[in-house]
C-alpha cells in the first residue's frame, strides 16, 4: 500500500493536538530512558550511567503529519530510520 504524500495536508493540526502529542512524546522517551537505565550495567551501585537514547519512533496514536509538522516547527528533529529527537531549548 502506498502512502500517500502528506504534504500537502489541508488543514494544519490543532494547537491543542499538537501539544498533546508532545506531551505523549515526551513521556513516551522518558519512560523509553528509565526502561534502559533499568537494565544491568546502571545504577547506583554499578557506576550510575545514565541512559544514551536520545531519539524514539513516536507514538503511533497520533498521525506521521503531526510530528512532521513538529519538526517543521522545531519542536522535534527528524532522525533516519523514523526516528524522532527533542530539540534542546535550555
């Protein structure tokens, strides 16, 4: 099946939905991060790493155009693979 080209989308997402979808972003690599530091190697006891993920495949509830229209915003960067990473605004 052929996707087809999103660009074009008519109407841009709501505010609302975009937010939303940040904040699940957000959670979803928070828990992506505390999931890999729970593996061996980590800890207090174990020299304390912290976890190296930094990018995610974004949750699937929302549609690809969403979080192509973060990244347009700069709120995302687009990664290959699919992946999507927070862009730092501290």
């Amino acid at each position: 099946m052929v996707e087809p080209d999103s660009t074009s989308d008519p109407e841009p997402h709501s505010k609302e939905e975009l937010r939303l979808a940040m904040k699940a972003f957000r959670k979803r690599l928070k828990l992506t991060r505390l999931d890999d530091e729970s593996k061996l190697g980590y800890g207090p006891m174990s020299g304390g790493q912290k976890s190296g993920v930094v990018a995610i495949r974004p949750p699937d509830q929302y549609p690809k155009t969403v979080w192509r229209e973060l990244a347009e915003q700069g709120k995302l960067r687009r990664e290959t693979g699919g992946l999507y990473s927070l862009i730092d605004s501290q």
